[in-house]
C-alpha cells in the first residue's frame, strides 16, 4: 500500500469543511465495521499514533476498527442513492447471518501503511471473510469511483500536506514486530457524524457470530 501514497506529491490534510453537497443535511452516515479490544494490538494502535503524531489531527477519535463497507446515510425513507433504510438494513442482517460465520480471522500486519489521507495498518484477511462480507454489502452505485476493497486499520488523518517522501520515511521508522492474529465474532452497524472529520463511531446494530443474535442500539433498527 505504499504504493496508493506514491501516487501523490503530498499527503492530503483533513478539510475545514461542512461537506454539504454530500451529506444535504442528514446527520448519520452508517458502516458495517469489525472493532477491536485485545490489549496487544490496542497497544500498538496508540504507539502508532504517538509515533506519528506530528502529522496527525489531534481530535482523531474513532474507535480503531476494520471498514467492511460504507452503506449510506441512516433515513426513514428513501429520498436519496445513498439513503440507508431500514428494510435494506433488514436485507444486510440476513445477508450476514447467511454466511454462518462463527468467527473471523484476521492478522494485523505490523508494518504501517498509507493513503493519502491516512496512515493505517493492513489487515491479512485469513479466511477471505472480510471479503465475502464486503461483497455481500456494499453498496456500489453510492460511489463514483468503485474502489478495489483493502483491509486495514486506520491510525488518524493527516493534520496537513506533507511530502510524501518525508510521510513515507516516517512510516518506515516504525518499529516492526510480529503480526498479531485476531478472531473477532462481533459486526457492528454503526454511525458517524458527516460534518466531523474523525469523530466517535456510535453503534448502531450488533450482530454476535458465536449465537448468530441481533442486538439493535436504537428502538428504530
């Protein structure tokens, strides 16, 4: 993945910016994520970000986790493409449940990758789980680019435009230890602010592999 930031001078900082044209006032864009809690790994996240630090945004506080699709924005009807309803929730549950995953095996790749905008950690999908699942649901008419699926954790975004050479030598000066080899059995729906670049992910749905249960977070899921 370095090769995504070698396509650019520069990095990309995080924009001061409304993001009208996208959001048109709607307050909750949803995502299908996997989240961690294994104190190694977590452990690692932070000394990313300390490591870091000078290039990221301060207020960068997502819970760190693995993107398996963006689906749209939250709504009661459907009155935009990328409206995400309640009955193709519905349809995303059984989706998932139709898989029959009792868990997913993922390694993080303690080596620390790059877009443009973001530094991040690659994720090896072991048993080509993270892949069934995004195919099953993304949404790919919500884009006008679709974009080749690449597990990874993100660390922060870029609090400036920083030449690339200079992110990449940065990147390298990580220190590299052993992959870390995860199961995780809990995917969550959950939501973000469109209007704050960074800001805290709230859950949503959960979805338990081990039992194959549906918790819904809000009386309206």
């Amino acid at each position: 993945m370095f090769s995504e930031l070698l396509k650019y001078p520069k990095t990309y900082g995080s924009l001061n910016n409304d993001f009208y044209a996208w959001h048109k006032g709607r307050s909750k864009y949803a995502v299908w994520v996997l989240e961690f809690s294994d104190d190694l790994f977590l452990q690692r996240y932070r000394a990313a970000q300390q490591h870091l630090s000078s290039y990221l945004i301060a207020n960068y506080v997502r819970q760190p986790h693995i993107t398996l699709a963006p689906c749209g924005f939250l709504s009661t009807e459907k009155q935009h493409h990328d409206d995400y309803c309640l009955d193709v929730i519905e349809q995303d549950v059984e989706k998932i449940l139709s898989l029959e995953l009792n868990a997913i095996e993922v390694a993080i790749r303690n080596i620390l990758i790059s877009y443009a905008i973001a530094p991040g950690f690659e994720v090896l999908d072991l048993q080509g789980d993270l892949k069934r699942l995004n195919d099953s649901l993304a949404k790919y008419d919500h884009f006008e680019e679709n974009y080749d699926y690449f597990p990874h954790v993100t660390v922060g975004l870029y609090n400036d435009e920083w030449p690339t050479d200079v992110i990449l030598e940065a990147l390298k000066r990580f220190e590299i230890e052993e992959d870390i080899t995860l199961k995780l059995n809990v995917i969550k729906l959950v939501s973000y602010v469109p209007t704050i670049s960074g800001g805290q992910l709230k859950d949503e749905l959960m979805i338990n592999l081990w039992d194959q249960s549906v918790i819904r977070c809000r009386e309206s899921l």
